[in-house]
C-alpha cells in the first residue's frame, strides 16, 4: 500500500483519508442491503485499503498492531474464544 498510494495519502492528510474509509464503510453497508455478495468482498477489500493508508499516515505496523491486540484472546474477556455476552 506505501508503494501504490503513501504520496497520495500524505497530499490528501488524515482527516480526508478518514473520509474516504467512512465513505467504503457507506457502500460496503449499501451492498449488504443489497444483497449483493461480489460487491460486498469489493467493499471489504476496499476499507481494509484505506485503514492500511491511515496507519501508513501514523507510521503503523497494521499486522503487528493486530497481532498485539487480537492473537491472543479477546481484548474484552482475555478468552480464545471470545465468552462476552455482547454478539
Ligand atoms: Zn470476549
């Protein structure tokens, strides 16, 4: 993602890269409604950009920072798997 979009990202700043994401996360929800399953692994893939253009702003390591919070059991509970009563 550095090499496709960094410069893009940087000329565009933080605050309209988020959003961008709000936008995905908007259509993504648009073809859940519609059922329309190919449109919704596009969208998918289409926020999971964007999140890895935001952390590129921040200087995140996006797979070590889900690692740090998610390998190893539920942030929440600290369970694999997740006991919370919330769905
Ligand atoms: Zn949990």
């Amino acid at each position: 993602m550095k090499d496709l979009y960094l410069e893009k990202d940087f000329k565009r700043g933080k605050e309209k890269t988020m959003l961008k994401l709000i936008e995905e996360v908007g259509e993504l929800a648009e073809a859940i409604l519609l059922e329309d399953e190919e449109k919704v692994s596009e969208e998918m893939a289409d926020i999971i950009a964007w999140v890895f253009s935001i952390a590129n702003l921040y200087n995140i390591n996006l797979s070590d920072a889900f690692k740090e919070k998610y390998n190893q059991a539920c942030p929440k509970c600290n369970k694999k798997p997740c006991i919370c009563d919330s769905i």
